[in-house]
C-alpha cells in the first residue's frame, strides 16, 4: 500500500473529532444507579441517538495494482480502505446494551496519469453493543453488501467487475474518548463473489471467476448524539 494514501486516510479519520457535524448536546452524562446498576458514568442516554462514523480499512484480495514511474505498487484491494457511514443508534434504559444500524460507502480508489482503478460497495451493518464496562464497549453484528463494482484502466486495459450482493460478520471493540465521541477497532469476514466481468483485453487479466476475500481490519472514528 502507498504510505501516503495511509497516511491521508488515517489523518481524515482522525479530523473527524476536530470537526463533528454540528448538534446540540444533552447532559454529557448520567448515572447507573437511576437504573439500579453500580455507581459509575453511562456513555449515552437511554432512547435513540444520531451516529456518524469514518473509518480506515486495510486488508483483502488485490483486486487491481498501480505502478508508479518509481517502482512503487498500489494495490486497489477487497478489504480497503476508507468507510463512511451514518445511522441510528438506541440505548435501552434497563440495560446495558445498545443497538445501532448504520449505511455506509466503503471505497478505495487511486490513480497515475493514464491508470486508474477503484473498488466501491454500500454496506448496511447492524450491531448489538454491550457497554457496562466503564468506558469500553464490544460489539458484534451483521454486514449486508450491496453494489459492490470494480474498475479499472491500466495499460490501456479495461476491466469491470460486479459481484454479487454478500454478507459477512463484524466484531468491534471500542473506547470513549469524549462524552459522545468513540475510538474503535474492528474485524469483518466477507467474500465477494464475481456476478459478471468484461476486459477489453485480447487474453483476459484476470480470470473473473474467482471469488476475493474482502475481510479485513479497521479503525473507526465516531460520534453518537
């Protein structure tokens, strides 16, 4: 992977805390122990919150390769590598655990002059948090795939990929950093399973058969308001 990619992407996800969506704040915190539960701060309260969430993803099959004048190799790859996304989260009052759905565009693209190549899907994920540990939380759920397409245009060679609609599993741990801000780390199974593929190639590139494993890691940036 080209560093500075990494670097720009790591440092996006990382602004988002510098500058969140404006919104109007409640009392930064409440008390467990209206509910019964220990003495202690509860990161959210009790009904439905806004989330909006930025994330940085390495990880899966290469699915196209950039190579710069320099010698340096960019891979377009199943599992990258920048996610966005938006949701609805809800805290319930007699328990700790929480729910939330989020819609998200997950891309990863680059170019060199005359090449270029990308890869884009549009994930639905749902995920039940449980959250009675002081400021940490875990998660787990289920990721929906939808339009998942790749491009490409290197060498004067174009090919198009579409996959199939997929499924996979996420775990997730996180952190509060602020009274509505979170740190996360996670880990996604997936594959995607080629629906069609065309190159314009005369013996093509790649065999448009193989499925490619999208798992991959993350680290999240996120507020929930």
């Amino acid at each position: 992977m080209n560093v500075s990619q990494a670097g720009k992407a790591l440092f996006a996800s990382l602004a988002l805390f510098a500058f969140p969506f404006p919104c109007a704040y409640a009392d930064d915190f409440d008390s467990w122990s209206t509910h019964g539960y220990a003495e202690g701060p509860v990161r959210a309260k009790p009904g439905f919150k806004a989330v909006q969430r930025l994330g940085f993803t390495v990880g899966g099959d290469a699915i196209s390769t950039i190579t710069y004048p320099d010698g340096a190799i960019r891979e377009i790859s199943a599992g990258g590598l920048n996610q966005v996304g938006l949701g609805m989260l809800y805290q319930w009052d007699v328990m700790p655990v929480a729910a939330a759905v989020t819609l998200n565009y997950h891309y990863d693209s680059d170019y060199n002059e005359n090449d270029n190549a990308s890869f884009r899907r549009v994930p639905l994920e749902t995920l039940l948090y449980f959250n009675a540990m002081d400021r940490f939380r875990i998660g787990a759920g289920i990721r929906y795939v939808y339009s998942a397409r790749a491009t490409s245009n290197i060498g004067g060679v174009t090919e198009k990929f579409t996959f199939e609609d997929t499924r996979g599993s996420v775990v997730e741990i996180g952190y509060q950093v602020r009274p509505h801000g979170w740190v996360s780390l996670r880990h996604v199974l997936e594959k995607y399973k080629v629906e069609s593929y065309s190159t314009t190639a005369t013996t093509p590139v790649s065999s448009g058969n193989d499925p490619y494993d999208g798992s991959h890691y993350g680290l999240f940036v996120g507020f929930e308001y």
